[in-house]
C-alpha cells in the first residue's frame, strides 16, 4: 500500500473506537447533538486543538468518533481546514476553545473571508452565566469575527443548536462560500435536549436567499456584446472553479475563439497550457495578459472581483473595454469597475445560459495572432546565473519532475509569484493559495489540508525560508498521520518580496529584509523524523528533486537559491497595467 | 449626499452591531441612526441617514448591508415621498420674565412643554429633522442646557407623486 493511500486511513483510525455503544432514546446534550450534527453533514476530518471551554465537545467526541487531526497551532488548524475546503470544495471544519484558541484563528478566517473559502468554525465559550464577566479564557470572538466572517451565532440555547449547525453549513457552502463561526458556551454543550422537534429543527434564513440563475434579458446582452466584439478578452477568477464551471469555460473560450486570463486564485480554471490562455494577468501577470485587458474592447469577468493587484490603477484600467461581470456576490458588481452588463449568478449556469444563446463566434481571429506575437516577443523571462540557481528554475524542475500534475499549495512572497508564473497547472482545484490576505504562515498547513483531501495525488507545498517559520511546527503532522507532503523551501535567505520592494522603492534600503541567521532545516525535518534534502549547487538540483518529489514519504527540501533575484515582470504600486516594468522584449 | 435608507433586520442579537460595523468597515458617513420593533413579531426596522459622494457609493452599502444575513430588506427612500420624524428633547434656560417671549416664538412648532423649573424648561418637538433644527437655532440665544435629539425614522407615504421632489434637507 503506497504511503499515499495510507494518509486517510492513519486520519481516519487515529481516532479511540467508540467507548461505548450510543444508546436509543438516551437523553442527548449539546456536545452529543453537534457530534451527530456534524455526521449529518458528511463531515470527514475536523481540524482542531482542545482546551477547557471544548472540554465536553472533545469528549462527546472521543465517545462517538469522528477524524481529528491535532494541529500543533490553532493557525495551523484553520489553514489545513481552508486547504481541504479549497481542494475538496467541502466545507472545511475546526474547532478551538475560547480566548486564546479562539483568537489563534482570526487570521484563518479573515483569509477564508477573503478568498471565499466555505468554513465551519467551532468556538467554545465561557459559560453563559460568566460572559461579558471577563472570566477566565473569555474573548469577545462574535464581536471580533463579525467584519471577518459571512456570518457568525452565539449559540444562548441548546435547543437551537440543530438549526445553527445546519444554517452554518448551509450558509458557508452556498452562495458566495465564507466562513461561519459557531461559539458556544460551555453550559450549552451539556445541556440536555428536552424535545425531539428541537434536534430536527430545520434551516429558517428569510433574509438569505443567493441568486444563481442568471437574468435571461442579461444574457442576450451579453451574447449580443460577445457576438459582435472584436477584441474579446474573458477573465476568469477563482468564481470558475468555486461553481465549478471549468467545462463551460473551456467551450466558451474555444468554440467562441475568445482568449482567456486568470486572477492568482482562478488559476487552473483553464489548462495552463491551453493555446488560448494568456497567462495570470495583475501585478505579476504577463505582458500579454495585461496588455489584453488594456486594449480589449469586452472584458467579460467570470467570478473574479476585481482586486487591486489584478487591475492595477483603476483609472486606467481596461480603458476601451466594455464590461460583462458574472458574480454570484451582487456587491462586487461594480464596485471598483463600471459595469455595462452585470450578471448575478453562479458561474456555471450563467456560463450555461451564455451558450445556450447558440451566437454565432465573434471573429478574433486577427486580434489572437496579434496576442500571439506579443506573447513570442514578450515571454517570462530571468536571466540565468552561471552559479547561482535561480528559484523560477526551481520551479520549472519541479514542474517538469511532476509533469504539472501536482496539487501545489504556496506560501506568501516572491516564491508564491513564481510558482503562479512557472507552475503550470494541469487540474482545476489544484492549486492552493492565500490571495486577499496574503497570509504568510498559509501554504505549508493548507498542503496538509489538501492531502487529507485527496490522499493520491502528490501535493507540494513551495513556500518560503520566512513564511514557512510562521506555522513550521505542523511538520509534527506528517510523520503522525502519514501525510507525504513535499515541503520545498525555496530559500533565499531573504524576506524576499520585501527586499524587492525595498530594492526597487527603497533605494535598497534593506530594512528587517534579511535573514542571515536561519536554523538547519533539514535538521528541524529530522527532528520531526521527517527525511531532509539541502539543494546548495544547482547541478545536484535534478537528481536530489526527482528523488524527493517521487518519493511517497513526506520530505523536506531546503532549496538554496539566489538572493538578488526579483519577480518580474511588475506593475508598480499607482500604475496602470499597461505601464509594467521589467518586460523582457526581443 | 445625503440619503434614507430603511432596513428590515431579524430581531437577533448583534444584528445592530452587524449594521453598524459594516457602515463603519466600508467607511460610510452615519448621520443618525434610529431602531425599533416593527409591525412583524422577531423583524426590527432602523432608519439611516447617511452622507455618501456619489451614486456608486449608495449602490454598494445597499448591496452590501442587503447581504447581510439577517437583513431581510433594504430600501433607499430618499426620492420617494416619505413621512419622517424625528424627536427631540430641549432643556432651555428660561427664567420667568423671558418664558412668554419664548414661548410665543416657537409657537408655530407645536413644541410642548414636557418639564419646568424655576429657570428651565424642557420642550419636546417632533417633524422632520429640518423642523427640529430650526427649532434648535432658534432657542440658543436663550442659551440650551441640554439637548438629546433621536434622530429620524422614516417610511414611505401611501399615495406616491410620479417624480417626486427630493427633501431639502437630503441635498
Ligand atoms: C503574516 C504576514 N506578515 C507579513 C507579511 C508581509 N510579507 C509579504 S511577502 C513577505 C516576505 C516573505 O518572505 P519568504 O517567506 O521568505 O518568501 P520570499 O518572498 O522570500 O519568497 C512578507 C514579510 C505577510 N504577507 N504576511
Ligand atoms: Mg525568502
């Protein structure tokens, strides 16, 4: 049996058996209630870390079992539960104790917020009777999460459990996903039920109900407008893969002959490798890609929010376009960009209803040789070093030893724009990042997260020598549940995107940018029993990454490479995406 | 700019530090706020004024609060025809030989006397928040001791006039 197969059955049997058989008709509590809750719900995996106020949910727990994975962090916790809710499109589950446990998450679900990611969070609570006490381990977490969550419930009654529990579920995963935190009091979850109506209660959302089918008036205008364009560009973000609407696309883009981009988190929406795909567009995206956006004159924005790091200086974005926005969130239509033909809906159906309408192909034909020419005249570039081994060749060795066929997972920083620049991904829902928040401390436990996931696929997780120190104590996990993750640190020695910006804004001024002094690495994997790999001269590059990539162990590769070396091409702070610096041109 | 807008919300806990933590997060301008039971059982009503710049701005806090989940409706009034009250208490210094001179200036707004003292009184004036701040100007040089105001609340009118003009005070 190959290690990776092993991985859910060591998550699934880590777990005591049942102490005892549950009895018929035995009076249940609040814990015994959001155990089978969550069992009603096809939870597979909670991710969590106990402590007082979860005392009795971790024993309603170790009585009626369900998969636990013992983060070593709460962060470490939330960020694997994200990386498994993004891979699987399931809801990711976590539970913490109050105060403290509780607080630990607020970065995971600020990042789960912002990146649309479907999350049940279970807090505990200080006992109703002390709340609002400053008792002890007591933190406000409903008062702090409420900007940070698509919704949150104190739980004051038992009898309410049953409904929150299923409303929580319904609201992360339906609609726009998001976070739901669920905090609850130490005193409710050993209250027992009274009635049996009150553990069947059902979901009652009158002011929830997220519209998925689009406005049919809205789609002949949108097919009129793509009928008739001359420079069609479509834009696809991380909406795409959240409706799951990859197919659609990819008949849209090609029997429509439309080029396509990509958003950082809509990445693998579309083969990378696909003829008419550009390549990402934003801050980091390709000449091509911007260019396009600059001089198309129909954007048609699939499920991306038109962030600033993708549109740069909204004054001049997409100045000759029309705009086609489908989102299912009506509050990011026309929020940073006017939009001529807004679509509120799911991707898919709205994709749907687009090729239902049977138009006739716009002819694009001059306008994709144009794109063509750009992208041969401006590629990806880096100038190769005599010694030194460059992070993009890292990345590219990677990809070629996997044959894009890994789920890649990415902390935050220069490695991470690399990786979305060289890792082209075959899979949709194989690639794992944090985007809006741009977590630092996020890849390393989201690429547990995705291999409890999908325990067959090899998953990577490329971070960074700073990032990976922020949650590095999860290593724990891999050798304890047989989770073979590759970690790759992609050491540059160096706070690497803040070097760069302090070299390129700061006059280098390298302030708090470097780090010279750093622990083995490899040591630290062998501590955790774990086997290491030190790549220091880039002619062993090869062979040490084909044995540690193809391995079905989890690894560690500590992979030097150059200092100096920045993500290019670049749209500066304040400028426009037609105003990118170091293009490469022939 | 200024606007009304009326939000219907579920009667739950925290629902009003939901509202007003999202005006605050996306940075709206809140004049007042008022929140009440409504004529549904479990459904609160609150009323905004708010000042927004421009039209992009108003369509994004509607959309945003109308994604909340326990709001149920959202409605910007400002261009309807609208009743709206607003009510305010008003402690004036007033010693005996001036109160029948004040009394008779604020005649014409129906204010009345809810409280007195040997050199105070309290008035109670309700109308349109226009209405209370000309009442408000015309005291002070009596001199105000304390003034509490509730801010408006609002809703449309039965019959609604085809184009009706927007309040002045809105502009
Ligand atoms: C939690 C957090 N703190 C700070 C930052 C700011 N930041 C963005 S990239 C970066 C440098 C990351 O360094 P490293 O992990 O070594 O990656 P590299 O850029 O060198 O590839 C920092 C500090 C952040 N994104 N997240
Ligand atoms: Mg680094």
């Amino acid at each position: 049996m190959s290690a990776e197969v092993q991985t859910k059955q060591a998550v699934m049997e880590m777990t005591p058996k049942s102490q005892d058989e549950k009895q018929n008709n035995q009076p249940m509590d609040g814990s015994a209630v959001l155990i089978q809750g969550l069992k009603d719900q096809g939870v597979e995996v909670i991710f969590g870390y106990p402590g007082g106020a979860v005392l009795p949910i971790y024993d309603a727990l170790y009585k009626d079992p369900i998969p636990h994975v013992l983060a070593r962090h709460e962060q470490g916790a939330i960020h694997a539960a994200e990386g498994y809710a993004r891979v699987s499109g399931k809801p990711g589950v976590v539970i913490a104790t109050s105060g403290p446990g509780a607080t630990n998450l607020v970065t995971g679900i600020t990042d789960a917020m912002m990146d649309s990611l479907p999350l049940v969070v279970f807090t505990g609570q200080v006992a109703s009777t002390v709340i609002g006490t400053d008792a002890f381990q007591e933190a406000d977490i409903i008062g702090i999460t409420q900007p940070i969550t698509k919704h949150n419930y104190q739980v004051r009654d038992v009898a309410d459990l049953p409904r929150i529990i299923k409303e929580a579920f319904h609201i992360a995963s339906t609609g726009r996903r998001g976070p739901v935190v669920v905090d609850i009091p130490k005193n409710v979850a050993t209250e027992i039920f009274v009635t049996e109506e009150e553990r069947t209660a059902e979901v009652n959302l009158p002011g929830y109900q997220p519209t998925t089918t689009p406005n049919y008036l809205q789609i002949q205008k949108a097919a009129e407008a793509i009928r008739f364009a001359r420079k069609p560009l479509i834009l696809a973000g991380a909406g795409v893969l959240h409706g799951q609407a990859m197919d659609e696309l990819k008949t849209m883009v090609e029997t429509k002959r439309i080029p396509v981009t990509n958003t950082l988190l809509g990445l693998g929406s579309i083969a990378g490798n696909h003829e008419l795909f550009l390549g990402m567009a934003g801050m980091h995206g390709t000449y091509t890609a911007n260019m396009a956006i600059s001089e198309c004159d129909l954007l048609i924005n699939v499920g991306a929010r038109f962030d600033d790091r993708l549109t740069g200086n909204l004054q001049t974005f997409a100045p000759h376009a029309k705009i086609i926005h489908i989102d299912i969130d009506p509050a990011e239509i026309g929020k940073n960009v006017p939009t001529e033909i807004p679509i509120v809906a799911d991707s898919k159906e709205a994709l749907q209803a687009l090729l239902n309408q049977e138009f006739n192909a716009p002819d694009t034909e001059d306008w994709l040789a144009y794109l063509r020419c750009m992208q041969e005249e401006a590629p990806l570039w880096y100038n190769v070093d005599e010694h030194e081994f460059l992070p993009q060749e890292a990345i590219q060795m990677i990809h070629r030893i996997t044959e894009g066929d890994a789920i890649v997972t990415t902390d935050v920083g220069q490695h991470q724009m690399w990786a979305a620049q060289y890792y082209s991904l075959n899979n949709p829902d194989f690639w794992v990042t944090s985007g809006g928040l741009g977590t630092m401390g996020f890849g390393f436990p989201a690429a547990i997260g995705a291999q409890i996931a999908k325990p067959d696929e090899r998953v990577v997780a490329i971070v960074g020598d700073g990032g990976f120190q922020m949650t590095a104590q999860e290593l724990s996990l891999l050798q304890e549940l047989r989770i073979p993750v590759k970690v790759v640190i992609l050491n540059n020695g160096a706070l690497g995107m803040v070097r760069q910006w302090q070299e390129t804004f700061y006059d280098e001024r390298y302030s708090q940018s470097l780090i010279p002094v750093q622990p083995d690495f490899v040591k630290l994997a062998e501590a955790y029993d774990l086997k290491g790999y030190r790549i220091t001269k880039k002619e062993d590059a090869e062979q040490i990454f084909r044995e540690a990539l193809l391995s079905d162990e989890p690894v560690l590769i500590d992979c030097r490479v150059k200092m100096l070396e920045n993500v290019y091409p670049m749209v500066a702070p304040g400028k426009g995406l037609q105003e990118m610096i170091g293009v490469k041109s022939k | 700019m200024k606007r009304v807008i009326t939000v219907t919300v579920i009667n739950q806990s925290g629902v009003l530090n939901r509202v007003t933590g999202l005006l605050m997060k996306r940075q709206f301008n809140i004049e007042s706020i008022t929140v009440g039971h409504s004529e549904q059982t479990g459904m609160s009503k609150m009323t905004f004024i708010v000042n927004v710049e421009d039209e992009r701005k108003i369509e994004q806090l509607l959309k945003q609060l109308q994604k909340q989940i326990d709001v149920i409706k959202v409605n910007d009034i400002t261009d309807k025809a609208i009743v709206m009250r607003e009510l305010a208490l008003v402690k004036v210094v007033s010693p005996p030989h001036a109160r029948s001179e004040i009394n008779s200036i604020i005649e014409p707004f129906r204010a009345t006397v809810i409280d007195s003292g040997k050199n105070v009184v309290t008035y109670q004036v309700t109308g349109a928040p226009e209405k209370i701040e000309a009442f408000i100007d015309l005291v002070k040089p009596y001199g105000i001791k304390e003034l509490s105001r509730t801010g408006a609340t609002a809703f449309t009118r039965e019959i609604q006039k085809v184009n009706s003009p927007q309040l002045s005070i809105l502009k």
